[in-house]
C-alpha cells in the first residue's frame, strides 16, 4: 500500500527543445591544377585560315549549397605583345558537362571573352565535386595574320581570364 501511494504522488516532467538547422551558402571553383595554363598555339596556315581550340576536360570543379551561375571575365579587354595587340573577344569559349555533370544545367556555347562577365553555366541546383568541361577556340580566316613580331619564336600574348561562382 505504501508503494502504490508513492505512484500517486509522482508527476510527469516535460521538456522541449527546439532543434534548428541552418544552412549557410558556399560556392567554390577550383581550375584543374594541370590545366592552369591554356595555349592556343597557332603552327601552319591551316590554324590562321581556321583557327585553334584547346579542349580542357573537368577544367572546373564546383561545390554549391543550391542553385549557381559559373562566370567568365579576362582581366583586359586587348593582349599586347610588342606594340601589337589582339582582341580578347576573337578567343570563344564553349562550355559542356564534364565527367560528374550538373543535373540540369543550362552550358553557354561560343562565348567571346570580355573584360565584363559573361555566363557560362547556369544551374537550379547545387552538387558537389560537379566537373565542367571548357574549350577555348582562337580565331581563324587568318584574323592574327599580322600579329606576328619578327625575330620572336614565337611572339605571345597572354590574358588572366578569372572565373567566379555566384548564388543564384
């Protein structure tokens, strides 16, 4: 009997937590290690009559907690090398899926490389370690013809292209 009115006298305790999970945004773009130099080498007249291209296969990898649009500027508009320039905008670039794609992702073709960013993926979702393919094309019908400087071997023309990863 003692026991029982023990049970009696003994309450229910509740408690509540409130168990929250916040998400905070991250984007990364990491450049292919091996692939951090890009050559577009021009040897016969068949490359100046029709251009050349550099395929880079999973040259970008991206993490991104949602949706992301994969950007593409050059640092300046006009290469020079010894008095002479080329347009930046006369080098393409095309972008497809690379090895592990992003599902559903929109890839642009032929853009021209510009001192302002251009898009070249979009993306409704994110995924991580998502691979994307890059291939620069330089110009053909003969468009450096006179860009040659005599005595160099050869003569180059270099620009810093910079790629961004933004929320979308």
């Amino acid at each position: 009997m003692a026991a029982a009115g023990l049970f009696a006298f003994a309450t229910a305790s509740a408690q509540n937590v409130t168990l929250k999970v916040k998400l905070k945004p991250i984007q990364t773009l990491v450049v292919n290690k091996s692939q951090e130099e890009v050559n577009l080498e021009y040897k016969t007249t068949d490359d100046y009559l029709n251009g050349v291209s550099s395929p880079n296969t999973d040259h970008l990898n991206i993490y991104s907690t949602g949706g992301f649009e994969v950007k593409v500027k050059t640092d300046d508009p006009t290469m020079q090398s010894g008095g002479k320039n080329i347009q930046s905008n006369t080098i393409k670039i095309t972008a497809t899926a690379g090895s592990n794609a992003v599902n559903g992702a929109q890839y642009s073709q032929n853009v021209a490389l510009a001192g302002t960013e251009s898009t070249l993926v979009t993306s409704t979702t994110g995924g991580a370690n998502k691979k994307i393919s890059i291939e620069y094309r330089g110009a053909g019908q003969d468009t450096y013809i006179n860009n040659y400087i005599a005595n160099q071997d050869p003569t180059v023309y270099t620009a810093k292209l910079i790629y961004t990863i933004v929320s979308k």
